[in-house]
C-alpha cells in the first residue's frame, strides 16, 4: 500500500465519519424575515430544523437594515419563509439576489409566502401610489396578531418542512399539533380579557392592530398615522383627539419603535392612557414565544380598558 501514514488514514476516517454524520443530521435550513415567524417554524421543525430570523421583535418590520451576514444565512437556507404582501419590499430583494440561492429565489421549492395562506384584510379598491407614503398598498401585511393566522402560519410550515422533509412528516405533524393544542389551551386561558376587550374605543398608531382588532373586538376609532407609513401631521392629532373625546377611548397603542412623545401629546390632552405593546415575539421583555406575545398584549389591553 501506498499510504501506509497512520496520520493521514485517521485524517481521511475522521473526514469520511464527519461526512456521514452530517448526512444523518441534515437538517432543513429555515430563515424567517420575523421573530413571529421563527418562533412558529421553530415549533413545526423541533429538533429537525434549524432556524433563523432577520428582524428582531423590537424593529419596525417595514424597514429592516440589509445586513452582509443576512446574505451568508440565505446562501444556505432550504426555505426562505417571510411576511408578504410587501412588508420586506424595503430589504427582501437585496438579500435574495445577493443570496444567488435557487433553492429559496422566487419560484424556488423554498420560496415561502405566508401570506398567500392568509386571508387578507384591508385590500385597496383601486390603484394605491405608494409614492404617497402608503406602506399597506397591497393589503395589511399584520395578520400574525390574530391566533387563528397562527395556526395558519403553522399548518403552512407543516406543509412545506414535510415536502422537503418526507421522511420526518410524522414529526412535523406532531409537532403543529402540539403547537395547535398550547394555543388552544392558552386562549381559554385569555377569555376573561376578551370580554373585557370586546367593543371598547381604542387609538392605534399604526394598522397594525387591525387583525387584532379583528380577533379581540376591540374598536380602533382613530389611527395615529393618517395612513400606514405615514407619521401624524399636527392637523391629523386635531382629528385624533377629536376622535378620542367622541368615544371615550382610554387608550392608544402603539410599538415600541414609534415616537412615544406624540402619543403622550395626545394622552396629555385627553386623559387617555399610552399603552406600548410588542407587535412580535421578542418585541418587549418577557415575550419569549408566540403564546406570550398573544397573552401579554391582550392581559395588557384588558387591564386598562376594563
Ligand atoms: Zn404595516
């Protein structure tokens, strides 16, 4: 034999096993464009996933910052899973072509519109000029704050990590249904809020809201925004607080990445209350995972509307 060096066989052995055991362990490769996303392919994937997300919960999702580590995560992902509806217009196409990945490009087996699971609220009639300010012009992009998008968002994730995955779809299938079976259990726990939520006169920055609007009942008599994207003009606060002093609303909503001092003005003039709840998991302390995100906000909302 030609190679008789004891060093280089063990190098080649030891290459040949580390070969093997990443055959073994391949996981599927999953980045999210948000946290909300993350945590819910983290929950469909378990341990046969392994996840990543480019926003973070505290950062305003319509205009992340398009990192160069961004592109080295997407040069590797086997799913690129991601809001929709124009949400990361801002970034998303810098990352996917400096990404040169075919596998999550669009047409790609891993090119992953949420939102084409969801059904879509606050659709414009007619032609909407995003050169006006407008960042909602193909519809609002927030459906996650509603838990039955939830399980929508899971249920997509069931669908795509088991077509690209055969061979672990048991998993995945218990996996969302586990996931399905916490949030069920976490909603009876948040009924109480919900009764106290329902029909109240609430302020929202942004639209945001709108979905959770839809889930709780609560109703958004004014928006902070004269229209999504678009920071308050000193004559819209007239009509906001106007609007407050009509219907009694005791308080405004807002982000953690929006400009507290206005909402304050507007409180300060009222006696409304200003409530900054997290819009994504990982937005404020304590909101570790979707179930949080969804039980804080409504506990928060319900303790001062109630
Ligand atoms: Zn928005």
């Amino acid at each position: 034999m030609l190679d008789m060096d004891p060093l280089r066989t063990f190098r080649a052995g030891a290459l040949l096993a580390a070969v093997v055991a990443s055959t073994a362990s391949a996981q599927l490769r999953v980045v999210t464009s948000t946290t909300d996303l993350y945590d819910i392919a983290q929950a469909v994937g378990g341990d046969k996933v392994t996840a990543s997300h480019i926003g973070e919960g505290y950062q305003d999702p319509h205009f992340i910052e398009a990192k160069p580590s961004f592109v080295l995560q997407l040069q590797r992902a086997d799913v690129w899973a991601f809001v929709g509806l124009d949400l990361e217009i801002g970034w998303m196409p810098l990352l996917i072509d400096g990404a040169r990945n075919p596998r999550i490009a669009f047409g790609g087996s891993g090119y992953l519109d949420v939102s084409r699971a969801m059904p879509v609220i606050d659709i414009p009639r007619g032609a909407v000029d995003r050169s006006l300010g407008d960042v909602h012009s193909l519809g609002n992009p927030h459906y996650w704050l509603d838990p039955e998008n939830g399980r929508r968002m899971a249920r997509l994730f069931l669908a795509k990590f088991s077509e690209l995955d055969a061979k672990n779809t048991a998993a995945y299938t218990a996996n969302e249904k586990a996931f399905e079976d916490r949030l069920g259990a976490a909603e009876k726990g948040w009924q109480a809020d919900l009764v106290a939520i329902k029909g109240k006169p609430v302020v929202a920055w942004h639209t945001s809201w709108r979905y959770f609007a839809e889930y709780t009942g609560m109703n958004i008599v004014a928006y902070m925004e004269p229209k999504p994207g678009v920071p308050p003009s000193p004559s819209h606060l007239v009509t906001v607080i106007r609007a407050v002093k009509s219907t009694g609303a005791k308080v405004i909503i807002l982000e953690p990445f929006y400009d507290k001092k206005v909402a304050d003005f507007v409180a300060k003039e009222t006696g409304a209350t200003v409530l900054v709840l997290s819009p994504s998991v990982g937005g404020m302390p304590g909101i570790v995972d979707y179930l949080t995100l969804m039980q804080k906000d409504i506990a928060q909302l319900a303790a001062v509307v109630r």
